[in-house]
C-alpha cells in the first residue's frame, strides 16, 4: 500500500507531518462530484475548489468574477463524494477586504460549502486578516507569487520573484503570513530557487504550481491535466496523452508528484 492510502482523512496536521517526512503532496482543482471521487480513488491529497472555475467552467478571462455563492455551490458538489483529501476553497475576489469580510466568508465557505480551509491571495498585506480568521479556527492557506485575483494591476500572466528586491520581499511574506498563523503557503509561477529557499525557510508545507520541484507538493487545475486548455501555462502537463483514460491521467499525476518527477525543469521557471 502506497504511503499516501494510509492516511484516512487528510487534515491540516496531516500535511504539516508530510512536510517534515518529505512526503510530497498531490493537489488538484475539483469542480464536481464525479471528478472528485477519481481523486479520492486515486490518492490525492488536497483537493481545491478554485476560483479558477470562472475560467475553466464558466468561459471567463480571469477569476475575477467569481462570487462567493459560485465557491459555495461548487464546494457542496465536491464535499458529497471528498471522502480522503483535504478540501480547500478560494475566497474570491473582495471577498476578505476587512477583517469582518474575511470571517463571514469564511463561515459561509465553511458551513454552507462545507469546506476545511480556505485559500487567500496576498503577502504582508493580509498579515492582519490572515491573523484574525486563525484565531477563529479558520485552517488558512495563504496565496503569494503570482495572485490571479491582481491580474488587471499585473498587466499579465507573468513570473514573480525574479529580481533581488521582489525575492525579498516575497520570503518575507511567507515569513510572516506563516507568523500570522498560515497554516500552508501556495506559491504561484515563482523561480524554482526562490521557491526551494522559501520551502526551506518556513515550517508549514508549501505547495506550488509553476515554482519547480523543491516545494513539498504540488497543485494543478484539473482541465489542464486532462489536456482541455487550448492555451495550455508552461508549468503544465497533459497526463491525459500518456495514459488515455481520466482515471490514468490522476493516478500518474498524483504518482509523478510523489517520486518528484514531475515537475521537470521543462514544467518550471528555473530562474
């Protein structure tokens, strides 16, 4: 039996306990019940109900528009079959814009969407509400690299981290958003050596998307692996070519994550 079937139900000290073994998480967007329960048979970890739905679902340009109450309906659908992993949910766009915001989304991604943690987009500048929602009881993830959510102030899709200054002020970040009572860290298309020393640098397990090998696991939207994205991010992969059914396609992600030969540095941003 494979060392991720033998934990039951994946919970937040589940993962901090994979970090400090060098076990590699396996994550993945889910958006619905009948994908969601390949995901339970097939060993994920961590399941997250994305923001990113506004654009694999919904046919958005950005994860701008999306509510909270389309979190909401999505997260129900996936906690009815999310039996083993984790299940985290985003906080969409101005949804957590005060202290007071950020708790009442968070209970009603909690109570009504039925989800364990939620995902925020944001560095030192959500110290305070990052603070506030641990100290309700509110497992948080906390979203630094590149934040969809600032795509219009961005101007783009593009790398983060890459000079001295923004390297910097990014491990700082992760500092202390891990000091405010982060209880995970999501690093977004950051170059695998800053994501490797900030992995290192803090006690709470990373996972990134697009930031290399180095972090303790590793998250991708689900229609990427399946090969639907007719515009397919660099940090990608189609599991789907290789293996020809769904069921293939995650159990060889979630196995390529595991033995750390996925991602190469074909699939990362090495500087």
């Amino acid at each position: 039996m494979s060392a991720q079937k033998k934990i039951t139900n994946v919970t937040v000290t589940s993962l901090r306990k994979m970090k400090q073994s060098g076990e590699k998480i396996a994550s993945l967007t889910s958006y619905d019940s009948s994908f969601t329960q390949v995901m339970n048979d097939e060993g994920v970890d961590v399941i997250l109900v994305g923001d990113s739905l506004g654009m694999v679902v919904q046919g958005r340009q950005t994860t701008v528009p999306v509510t909270v109450d389309d979190i909401v309906y999505h997260s129900k659908a996936v906690a009815s079959t999310c039996k083993r992993p984790l299940l985290m949910v985003d906080m969409p766009f101005m949804s957590y814009y005060s202290t007071d915001k950020a708790l009442e989304t968070a209970a009603q991604l909690m109570q009504e969407g039925q989800g364990q943690m939620v995902k925020l987009e944001g560095g030192q500048s959500e110290e305070k509400i990052v603070r506030k929602l641990s100290r309700e009881g509110v497992p948080v993830c906390a979203h630094i690299g590149l934040q969809p959510q600032l795509i219009h102030k961005l101007g783009g899709y593009r790398v983060q981290g890459r000079d001295d200054q923004q390297a910097k002020l990014m491990l700082e970040d992760a500092l202390k958003l891990q000091d405010a009572g982060a209880d995970a860290l999501l690093l977004e298309c950051v170059p695998s050596p800053l994501a490797s020393k900030i992995t290192d640098s803090v006690e709470i397990p990373v996972i990134g998307i697009g930031a290399g090998a180095g972090c303790d696991g590793q998250i991708l939207v689900l229609h990427d692996i399946l090969g639907l994205t007719p515009k397919a991010p660099k940090f990608s992969k189609d599991f789907l070519a290789d293996t020809g059914t769904i069921q293939g396609a995650v159990r060889a992600y979630v196995e390529q994550v595991k033995d750390s030969s996925f991602p190469s540095s074909e699939y990362s941003f090495n500087e």
